[in-house]
C-alpha cells in the first residue's frame, strides 16, 4: 500500500506518490522569464531557493479552475519543481492491486504521462508518472534556468516565507 497525494486538475483528479512531494505551498509570487515554454509560469523564490514553476494544466492542455491553488514542491530529474495544481484534496492509501495499468488513451493525456489509474471505490484517480512529465531538452532547460536565475540577487534576496497550504 503507498500513499498519495490527490489534487485536481480541471475537475478530475491525479495523483502522486507522497514521498515524491517535499512540501505543498500556496501560490507564490511569480517572476516570468523570456523564451520558456508556455507551461513554466515563471519562477518562484521559496526561502531563498529559486524554483520553476510548472502549470500542470497548461502541461496537460486543460483550462485551470483557480479553485485553491497549491503548488506541489518535487524533484524532477534533480531538479525542485514547483507543479502549479487546481487543487490539493487529500491524502489516500492505495494498494499496489487497486492500480491498474493505463489505457491506451486516458483522457486525451499522453500514456507515458501516467504511471496508471487507481481505484478508490467508484473514483478513478489518474495516478502521474514524474519522470516523463518532461523531454531531456526541457530537463536541461530548467536546470539552466534555475543556475542563470539563481545568480540574480534580485530573487534570491527577498527571502519570504512560504505559507504551508
């Protein structure tokens, strides 16, 4: 049995392996950067530490709902990625058994996005795989990213606190 996280996104809801997420903050303000892809919102400076921040529903190609916005702290190909959500729901239990394997197409996501579909009684939480969320070109855009932010002293001087959502 592991434990995941269960957050929204445009309504349905995924899941993450708990010990996958280091921390689940409130959205932060946001420093846009020139040429990223369209979903990496920018960066945000969580007590001094320069971090991107994804739109997981840009990600996904789904409209966001601005309900209770959370981001998911993660590392990602050694990297801390902040994944902007919906919504965080709960903490759940779901056994090995209960996950079954993704279709060929689930709901128009990519298939190597998914680690599988878990059963929670009559719910099905679409259970994401973190390590194929991006391509090698945009890991290393992100690592160049956080090492060319990071040397700016304008972000990484405001060291706010990050309130725990």
């Amino acid at each position: 049995m592991s434990k995941f996280a269960i957050f929204t996104i445009a309504g349905d809801e995924f899941g993450l392996e708990l010990d996958k997420i280091f921390e689940i903050i409130k959205p932060q303000k946001i420093t846009h950067l020139p040429n990223t892809p369209r979903f990496i919102n920018g960066v945000i400076n969580l007590r001094g530490t320069v971090i991107p921040q994804m739109d997981m529903r840009k990600r996904l190609n789904a409209e966001p709902s601005h309900q209770e916005e959370r981001i998911l702290i993660v590392k990602m190909h050694e990297e801390t990625v902040g994944l902007l959500v919906d919504s965080v729901k709960e903490i759940v239990n779901i056994a090995e058994k209960e996950i079954a394997s993704p279709p060929f197409i689930f709901k128009g996501l990519k298939t190597e996005y998914l680690n599988g579909i878990g059963k929670i009684g009559n719910r099905l939480i679409i259970i994401l795989n973190l390590d194929s969320l991006l391509t090698s070109e945009e890991i290393m855009l992100l690592g160049n990213l956080q090492s060319t932010v990071s040397s700016d002293e304008s972000l990484t001087d405001n060291k706010e606190d990050a309130e725990i959502g």
